[in-house]
C-alpha cells in the first residue's frame, strides 16, 4: 500500500496563496483610499469574495489538488475537512501577520478608519448623541486593535473553512477501498 501525504501539505500552498491574495487586496484598497470604498459595490465585492468565492475556490482547489496529486484520486471526508481548514487557517494566519505589521507600519490607518466609521454613524443616524459615538469609536477601535483582530481573524476563517470543507468534501469524497 502506497502511503499519502499529509492533507496540511495540500493546504499549506493553497492556504498562503489565499492569505497573499487578500494581503494585496487590503494593499490596493489601502492605496485606491478606504473612504471611497466605504458603503460602495467595490467594498461588497471584497467581502463576498473574501468570505465566500475565495474561500469555496481555494478549499476545492486544495481537495482536488490533494486527492489528484497526492493521494491516489482519493479523498475521504475527513482529509477535505483537513485540507479545507488548514488552507482557511494558513490564509487567516498571513492576513492576521500582515495586519500586525500593517498597523506597527501605519499606527494612523486605525485613525483614518475611525473618521470613515464617524462619517459613516453621522450619515446613518444625524441625531446621534456625541456619548453614543465616542461609545461607537472606542468599541470600533477596540475591534480594530491587531491583538484582537488577529485571534478572531484565525478562528472566523478557521470556521469558515470548516463549513465549506463540508459542503466540498461532502461533493468530492472518494474513499480509498484499502483504508476502510
């Protein structure tokens, strides 16, 4: 019997592929400017491509990759799980590096998004107190701190990849007879 290759090494290049993908899209926003981007069709477009086209594309690329490639034509439903989650986790773990360094680089960016989001609650409600925004700004800010962001980043994507993993390896399993 053959041995197969672990399904984290079929994730680990799919899953920093990904990660260097959303680190240059963060980069081009940052340069275009994030204001402009702010309640447009261009900032939905990120989101659902983030949240769910590049993640769906990426985890059926890393399954097909590893059951092609490196296990035979085989995949259990458990190993796409694997590949799955690692290439989501690889991908937040870049995003969340880039961010720390990000905000150490440009310790204003925090306050560049702060003056969108106050911008962005005086346009949405005019009569806001000025205790309810500086409550909003400190909680927005708290949220934007990159100790806080990078542990959720990871566990939200991490998520994310568990529930898409599902759907993937529920589509592509292939057991291998020997193994069972």
């Amino acid at each position: 019997m053959e041995k197969s290759l672990s399904p984290g090494k079929s994730g680990l290049q799919y899953g920093v592929l990904f990660g260097v993908i959303m680190v240059l899209e963060f980069v081009i926003m940052y340069i275009i400017g994030m204001r402009s981007l702010v309640g447009t069709s261009a900032g939905v477009i990120v989101n659902i491509s983030n949240y769910l086209i590049l993640p769906l594309i990426f985890i059926y690329l890393g399954c097909i990759n590893y059951k092609k490639n490196l296990n035979n034509g085989f995949i259990s439903f458990g190993e796409s799980l694997k590949v799955g989650v690692s290439i989501t986790f690889i991908a937040a773990l870049v995003y969340g590096l880039f961010n720390i360094a990000f905000n150490f680089i440009f310790p204003e960016f925090i306050n560049e998004m702060a003056s969108i989001t106050k911008e962005g609650m005086l346009k949405q409600n005019p009569n806001i107190t000025s205790k309810e925004m500086e409550m909003g700004l400190t909680m927005m800010k708290k949220f934007m701190n990159p100790l806080i962001v990078f542990p959720v980043t990871l566990a939200m994507y991490s998520f994310i990849g568990l529930i898409y993993s599902l759907i993937i390896g529920a589509i592509l399993k292939n057991e291998n007879p020997q193994s069972l």
